[in-house]
C-alpha cells in the first residue's frame, strides 16, 4: 500500500502544480475582476498549502512514520 499511496500522493502534487499554472496564467490575463483577482490568488495560496502537505507526507513515508 505505501507504493501505491505514494503514487497517489505525487499525482496529487502533479495536479496542484497544474492548477498554479493555470491560475497563475489568469492572473497575467488584462482583464480581471477584484472578485476573479482575489479567488485566483486563494486557490494558488490553497494548492500551495496542499503540496506542503503533501511534501510532509511523503517525508514521513520515506521515514517509516506513517
């Protein structure tokens, strides 16, 4: 299972990276709304978060603790 969970994990980390890109190519976009602006920058702000998280999940795998 811990193969497979961390499989899971680095194509949860994959997908994230693509939503920052996505999100990050909106912002470069001229023509944003405060409201597009703002959530734009939570969803990079969350998926960041995510990915850290995710790092610590994989830290403690590769260290046996989980």
């Amino acid at each position: 299972m811990t193969e497979n969970y961390k499989s899971y994990l680095l194509k949860q980390i994959k997908k994230w990276e693509e939503d920052i890109e996505l999100y990050e190519r909106y912002l470069d976009s001229k023509d944003l709304s405060f409201d597009g602006k703002y959530g734009a920058k939570e969803y990079i702000s969350m998926a960041r978060n995510n990915i850290d998280e995710i790092n610590l999940k994989l830290n403690r795998l590769n260290k046996g603790n989980i």
